[in-house]
C-alpha cells in the first residue's frame, strides 16, 4: 500500500508584478506565482489549485512506474483527477457534506471499528463510487473515527466490494493513537508521518520568516 502527498515547494502569490519575479533570502527563494485577482480567497484558492496538481502529478507518476504492481495506493483526499489509476482510492478524513438519506446515514453511526458501509454511487459535480468505514480507538459521539472512501465510478461492481473489503482490513492497523496526533484516528500513521517530514524539509520556521522579513525590508 502507497498513501501519497506532495509538496510543490517554495513560492508566493501575487496579482502585482514583480520586478525579480522572486524573493531571494539567505535561507531561500520565493518564485512569483501569479494569480487572478488581489483577494486572499483567490490566494488561498491558487496555493489549493497548485498543491491540487502536484499531488496528482505524484500519483500519476507512481502509477506509472510500477503499472503491474499489486498494491493498493491510498490518495490523502478526494479522487478527482485520478480515477483513472489502477487499484487506487480516495481517503477523506472529514466530512462536510451529508451523501445519504438519513435512514442509510443512521448505518454509519453504528459501525463498529473495522466495519464500513455498503459501497455507493455519489453523483454530485463528478461521479465516483464511496463507501464510510470506522476506524478504531474511538469513544463517544456517532461518526467519531468515521473516514469516507472513494473510488472510480468506472469498476465493476465485484471490483468495487473487493477495493472496500480491502481498505476495510489494512487502513484501521493503521490508525493513529490521539496521544500521539490530536487528529487520531483518522490521521493515518503513515500520513502524520510524511506531514513530518516535510515540515522537516521545508526548514525551520522562525529563521524562514526572518529572512523573509530582512529581505522586505530590502
């Protein structure tokens, strides 16, 4: 099993030109992403749009490289973009929206850790086939622990029962303890532990944010 994530790397956006078309600092350089629009919404839905792509760039290329393989590659997020890939699945930690008529929902509420739902069809701006499974080391509240998974709308039936049978027996040994992460469960191991890493790689914050303000002060 791959669960993937994927940074694009250092930048910062603007509507405005910028004469250098980057910030350079000691620590590190900043290229000029431009933007449409001067809002933060239309920042923030860039730095999205950006990170959107390269995680679907990853996949892809994963994909690419071992196309006879036989594992299960588990996308942080939802599937758009890459329900194309073989064997692979969406992995939605919250949950927004309601997808069920209230009497098929009241199922979620009383899975138990290990259990998910009868697959389904979601229909809403693209289509694709999601199922709910609970995962374990919670107490409490209904739809505590609950994540949603999603697949092409493309397989077979049996295809689709064999990829939720499949989540359902190798994500929960995964699940994370809440003293070790305040998302647990649903923050899986493997995805806390790539998060790390790449705070890791990005360096350390307070000396990136002093070089950033020496360099404006330029």
């Amino acid at each position: 099993m791959r669960i993937t994530s994927s940074s694009e790397g250092r930048g910062f956006g603007s509507a405005l030109s910028v004469p250098s078309g980057s910030i350079v600092t000691r620590s590190a350089s900043y290229p000029a992403r431009r933007v449409a629009g001067n809002g933060l919404d239309q920042l923030s839905l860039a730095l999205q749009q950006r990170l959107t792509d390269a995680e679907i760039e990853l996949a892809i290329d994963i994909r690419a490289a071992r196309p006879d393989a036989d594992d299960l590659l588990v996308v942080d997020g939802p599937l758009r973009g890459r329900t194309h890939l073989a064997r692979t699945v969406g992995y939605i930690k919250t949950h927004h929206a309601s997808y069920l008529p209230p009497e098929q929902a009241a199922v979620v509420g009383e899975l138990r850790p290990g259990q998910r739902t009868p697959a389904f069809t979601m229909g809403t701006s693209w289509r694709r086939n999601s199922w709910y499974l609970q995962l374990p080391g919670t107490l409490g509240a209904p739809w505590s622990g609950v994540v949603r998974i999603e697949c092409s709308a493309d397989l077979r039936s049996a295809e689709v029962t064999q990829l939720a049978d499949l989540t359902a027996r190798v994500l929960p040994p995964l699940a994370s303890a809440p003293h070790k992460d305040p998302r647990a469960p649903q923050n899986l191991v493997p995805i806390g532990g790539l998060e790390r890493e790449l705070r890791r790689r990005l360096g350390d914050q307070q000396l990136l944010y002093r070089a950033l303000r020496a360099a404006a002060t330029m």
